[in-house]
C-alpha cells in the first residue's frame, strides 16, 4: 500500500496538491474535515477544534480518527498530518511507511494566498498569521521538514506548482507499480 | 546594508551556497566557523562546541560572536544561523531586518551527501545523522522554514542548484541596488 501524506504550513499549497490527486483519481482523505466536522458538531471555530481534538484526545487523536475512513485501496493520499506523532499513528496503523511530501512556500506569499483565499478559519490580518503559524510549530511541523522524503517548492505559479505535483505523484504511481 | 541569511539542515547545500555567494564577491561569515574555532581551542568536537557555546552564553551567543565579524559592506551573507533568537540578534545588532533563504532537501539525499562529504564532524551513521538533525530542531531550524522570504530546493543536479543560488543572490542585489 502507498500511503502519501502532504503537510506543510498554512497557505503552503496542500490543498492544491490534494484537489490534483482527487483529479488524478487517487483517493484523499483531508485532516481538516475531520476536525471541521467536529467544529461545527460542537459549534466551535475550527482553529478551536484542531486544539481541543488533540488536547482531549492525545496527539495521535486526529490521525486516528481519519484512519477509520481510509479505503481499501492501494493508494491513499493524506493531506494535513502535522507532527511526527501523528505519522506514526498512520504508519503504526497502516503497517507501511509513508512517503512525506512537505510543501514550502516563503511566508509572504502564504499569507498572500490566505488573505484572497477567505475561508472562515483563514487569517485575515498578519497577527492571525504569525498565530496560526505558531500553533502549527508548536504540533511539531517545522520538524517534518527533517522527515520530508520529497520537497515541493510554491513559490511561482499555480500552474507551474500543479506541475511539480502531478510529476511527483506521478512517478510515485511508477515507482509503486514497478515489480 | 543588506543581510543574507543562509540557513538549513545539515546536508542541505549550504556550504554550496556560500560558496558561490564568496565567488560572486560578496563577504560571508560563516558561523560554523565561530563553533569550529571554539572546538578546537577547547579540544572538543565542533558537535560539543555548538551545545556548549549555546548552554554557556545563551541562544543569542553565537549570533553575537559573528557579529564581530561582520565588514563594513553594503552586503553581507551569514551562514548557518538556527533559530529566530540568533536571527534576533543579528537584526537587532544591525538594526535591519534580514532576508531569510531556506534550503530545503529530502531527508535521504542529506544524508547520502553528508556520508561522501566526511567533514569530522559529519555523521557516518543514520544514528548519527538523525541525532545531529534533532539537535538542530532542539535550537529551533525546524521553525525557521516559518519565516523564509525565499526557498531552494536542492534535490537534483549541483549544477542546477549552484544556477539557483546565483539567480536568486542576482536578483536580491539587483532589489538592493534599486533606488
């Protein structure tokens, strides 16, 4: 089984990443579902949600409640792992390691994209931005970057960062089909 | 005056591109230079020296140190700072704000790069390897791909990454040179 996970920073390009797997058929399942599904269960702010969930539950909680919907498939691509702990859950569970593709982008052009992208949880001013970046930190994402087995950089276009994606996944789809 | 700040894991390529910012004429300190002199007038290893100098003089030690360095230029590149409070100090002592440059690469390929360098203080073991990226995220680098104004990627060629560092210390002095 290949289990791809994609993290990075807040405006990074995950999601991008994500909709182009789902577009090369693969299925994905997103970490912030799981936690904007219990956001609106317990009318609370999602940013709000991400801290309680693991707060109550443990580090590993998230990564253990997306587990339960992962499909029988050969490939799995999850978007949003945020610590080490929480690779370990899915690789604990899974019983395979996962490739960790780490997106980076320079800060400017991460809050660029938050601040025209407007989902409710998004920053709107640049204090919201530094504190969403300091909670990721504080998970343990910087760290990732050491455990990264492939690095993306964002920092151009949106079609030319849809191109790195889709070469990448693409050659793991080789790489995991090869006999 | 513009400040460069080159930093990464270790493996990376920063030593690459310090290099090339010395062959394009510019002035670089390098703090692991500050460390290596502290290890051999102590006799410990570079490794020790870099806990030791820190422990001792605070996380700011050793950005002050090179700071004592620094030409009277209108452009300098530092490399090798590891956290935000280095970072801190550097800005402070100069009274500017410095341009981060991350450099960023997969796991494995530091790796392999570190085991054909064999610098003494090089780890020739993955044990090693993994110990020494641990002790840099204890000092904070992990965090400081949070505050990048510019990413490279070096995950091909050195010849392809050298052309990155150029192009992008090319065009830093060009900004710098703008009226």
């Amino acid at each position: 089984m290949l289990v791809i996970v994609i993290t990075g920073l807040p405006g990074s390009g995950k999601t991008i990443a994500s909709d182009m797997a789902r577009e090369m058929g693969l299925p994905v399942i997103t970490m912030g579902d799981v936690i904007r599904e219990e956001a609106s269960r317990e009318n609370i702010s999602p940013s709000k949600a991400s801290i309680v969930l693991r707060l109550r539950g443990g580090t590993r909680f998230v990564a253990d409640r997306i587990l339960q919907k992962i499909p029988r498939s050969d490939v799995v691509v999850i978007d949003g792992a945020r610590s080490i702990r929480e690779i370990e859950a899915i690789e604990d569970a899974l019983s395979t390691k996962v490739v960790l593709v780490y997106i980076v982008a320079p800060w400017r052009q991460r809050f660029e994209r938050l601040l025209s992208r407007g989902r409710s949880d998004d920053p709107k001013v640049i204090e919201d931005f530094l504190m969403r970046d300091l909670r990721e930190l504080r998970y343990g994402l910087g760290d990732l970057i050491a455990r990264a087995d492939y690095i993306l950089v964002n920092d151009s276009s949106i079609e030319e960062f849809k191109d790195r994606v889709r070469k990448l996944l693409n050659s793991l789809l080789t790489l995991n089909n090869a006999p």
